[in-house]
C-alpha cells in the first residue's frame, strides 16, 4: 500500500531546531515531489515546503530562511530541518505526495495526493 510516515516531532523552545522525517513505502519515490504542510487549530491548512524530483525546492513565506527540505531517494525519504523555531510555528506536520504551486499557493495535485498521518511540533516561548 502507499504510505507516508512522519516522525520527529515534539516540544521545542523558541529559538530551537527540529529535524522531522517523512518516510515513503509503496510507490517509485523518485518520480514524486514531496511536501510539508501544516495545520494548527482553528487555522487552515498552510503550505511549508515542497522539493520536486530533480531536487529544485520551494517554501512558504512565512519560512524566511529557517527551514531547509531535502531528499534522500535510496531511502524513500525526505527531511525538513526547522531553526529558529517560532511560537507560531506550533502545528501538526504533514507530509504529502504531489504538491507544487498554484499561483503562490503551495498546494498538492489531486491525483496524486497521498497523505501522512501527522507528527506534532509545538513551541514554547
């Protein structure tokens, strides 16, 4: 079956750095981009991060420089290393298979959108 599985969050101070991890099974890896959503309560769900198969990358404007995605295809995986982490940064983390950009939205291809179950990051100040 296709799945992606996050791990890697947790409790941070302000200031700090998390490094979460999608790991991807049941599909060619390398023919897919691979993002990083995020969703905190009450809030829509906003794009953080995307890297397209050839390794080209795109982030969200609220990234500012903190965030770096990358992509380890022998191991079906991608990484989203987070510093300088925020209070507002506080969310639940997804991974997802097939985003891009519409517009200046980052967002996912509907037929191609597989969906991992989650991992939560939340920051104190």
């Amino acid at each position: 079956e296709v799945q992606l599985v996050e791990s890697g969050g947790g409790l941070v101070q302000a200031g700090g750095s998390l490094r979460l991890s999608c790991v991807a099974s049941g599909f060619s890896f390398d023919d897919y981009n691979i993002g990083w959503f995020r969703q905190a309560p009450g809030k829509e769900r906003e794009g953080v991060s995307c890297i397209v198969n050839d390794g080209s990358t795109y982030y969200g404007d609220f990234v500012q420089g903190r965030f770096t995605i990358s992509r380890d295809n022998a191991a079906n995986t991608v990484t989203l290393q987070m510093n300088d982490l925020k209070a507002e940064d506080t969310a639940v983390y997804y991974c997802a298979r097939g985003c891009t950009y519409y517009g200046r939205s980052l967002q996912t291809i509907k037929r191609l959108e597989v969906w991992g179950q989650g991992t939560l990051v939340t920051v104190s100040s």
